[in-house]
C-alpha cells in the first residue's frame, strides 16, 4: 500500500513552498503520496510534476508536516485532529513551541519520516459549544491552544460569570476570559499572565483579561472539570469568542459558553525527547544565570 503523507505549508512564504517541494521531491523517490492545502496544489505540482500531490479531503495521512510557524499548525490541526493524525512542524516563524525542527534541521527529515524515526506525544485539547437559553447548542469548535471570551467594544468591560462544575466561581469585569489548554500555555495565556504547563500534564487554565477584581488570578482545573461562561442578557457591551484566534462566533443575547476536554486528544510528532525545560528555555531565550549577571563582568 503506498504510504501517504500531508505536506501543509504557510500561505504566504515562498520559503515555506521550496522547502515543501524539496522534501515532497525526496519522498517521492521512496514512493510516498502527498496530500496538501487547495491553495498550494498547482504550486507543488507545478514544482514537482512527477509527484502523485492531491488536495485535502476526509482521507487520512500517517502523518502531516508542517512548513510555517505555530499559526500554520494551528491551521493545520482544524483538518488533524479530526483523524488523528500526529503532526509535524518545520519552525519558519517566530518563537514556534508547537514544531519540532528548525529549518538548519530539514535535511533529515525525509529519512525521518520515511522510517518513522519519531514519537507522538498526545496533548489535552477543548470541546467548545455555544448555548442558547434553552440549552440548545448554537456554534461549537475545537481548540488546540485555548478558547477566549473577549469584548467586542473598547469603551466598557465584559461582566463575565465564571461557573466550574455548575458552581459559581467569580463575576469578573475584565476585558474577557481565556480558558487555555497546556500546550495554550505559552501562547495568548503566557501573555495574560498565566502559568506556564508542562504539555504532558492534563489540565485547564482558567486567565482573566485584566479582570478589576480582588481575585483575578489564573487557576489551574482538573481536565473532568466543565467551565462555563456567562454574559448578563441585558449587558450593551457584547462578547465574541475565538478558538485559537483563527474561528470566532459573535455572542447573541442569552448564549453562554461551555468548555470541557476534548475526547480526543491533539496529536504532536516529536522526533527527539528534549525535555520540555530545554524547549521553553530555547525557545524564550530564558537567561539561565538570571538578568544580574552581565556579559561584560
């Protein structure tokens, strides 16, 4: 049976097509398929016309590489992690926690790939679902990285009831809430100030958005727990909420929000075991002997 392997690049880098088509051209000696974004099929055709290259569809891949930074595979795990399929990041962007290789790195990954050279870590991600005032759900969608509630005005702040497990918690004016996942940890709730998680461990961060309370810290729940997030039907300021900032739903009057674990996990290729310490200091730049001590002493 010939071995399938989705190759999904950033749509606009050229960076991210050379690279893609090299490793699809190097596959395609070994006699693997490839599958990739609509977008990009005539470009990788175009660049390797001898390779058996279709679309995006409902079929499977062993495998999904990723050429672009963390928001390519955000983008990516929309089709993923639906069928479970690990994916595989080539770092073309920034900081990029969620890939595995940097570009210094991608001569060997044909041989990786092709000998199934890599583990696959399975990371916690969030069922989310919108609900009308009868309990009827109204939008849904998954999350990778985190859910956030945030206002669509600037001049007022949300009045946000955070409840867990059917129980009140707090009532926040804050400009919106985030209800993140650990491998979310460093992203949007890194910046909020929340904690940093270890991505092996299964849990829920809860971040307030610079919430005037006297309790507004971020807390960690347990991944059985449910969060749900309400507006007052009669507040003029309204809500919309993003999942992993790329889909978002405008709440109406009465909807409130559910977040609960995902029964499926999100699965990450990892090609090494590099301890998630030696990441987050690589990746953050983290001065290891603190900001005291200068170079020039």
């Amino acid at each position: 049976m010939q071995r399938t392997v989705a190759v999904l690049v950033h749509p606009e880098r050229d960076e991210a097509i050379d690279k893609a088509a090299q490793f699809i051209a190097d596959l395609h000696e070994m006699g693997f398929a490839f599958i990739v974004f609509p977008a990009d099929l005539g470009r990788l055709q175009e660049r390797v016309p001898s390779a058996r290259i279709h679309a995006l569809d409902g079929t499977p891949a062993e495998l999904a590489v990723v050429f672009g930074g963390d928001g390519t595979i955000l983008r990516a795990a929309e089709w993923a992690h639906p069928l479970g399929v690990p994916l595989l990041g080539v770092n073309l962007g920034h900081v990029g926690f969620l890939a595995e290789l940097e570009p210094s790195d991608i001569h060997a990954l044909p041989g990786v790939v092709a000998n199934r050279l890599y583990l696959v870590e399975e990371r916690l991600a969030l069922q989310v679902e919108v609900r009308d005032a009868e309990g009827r759900v109204t939008w849904a969608s998954p999350a990778v990285n985190e859910v956030s509630m945030e206002k669509l005005a600037r001049e007022r702040m949300l009045n946000v009831l955070v409840s867990v497990d059917e129980r009140p918690l707090s009532r926040w004016g804050c400009d919106g809430v985030l209800v993140a996942t650990p491998t979310g940890s460093t992203a949007y709730a890194f910046s909020a100030g929340g904690p940093v998680v270890w991505p092996d461990v299964r849990a829920m961060l809860v971040v307030p958005l610079a919430a005037h309370a006297l309790f507004n810290r971020p807390m960690v729940l347990s991944p059985a727990s449910v969060v749900k997030l309400e507006l007052p039907d009669d507040q003029p300021i309204r809500g919309i909420l993003w999942c992993d900032g790329r889909r978002s739903h405008d709440l109406a009057p009465g909807e409130w929000v559910s977040v609960r674990s995902h029964k499926h996990p999100v699965r990450i290729a990892r090609i090494g075991e590099q301890p998630f310490t030696t990441r987050l200091v690589k990746k953050f730049a983290l001065p290891i002997e603190g900001w005291r001590k200068r170079s020039d002493r």
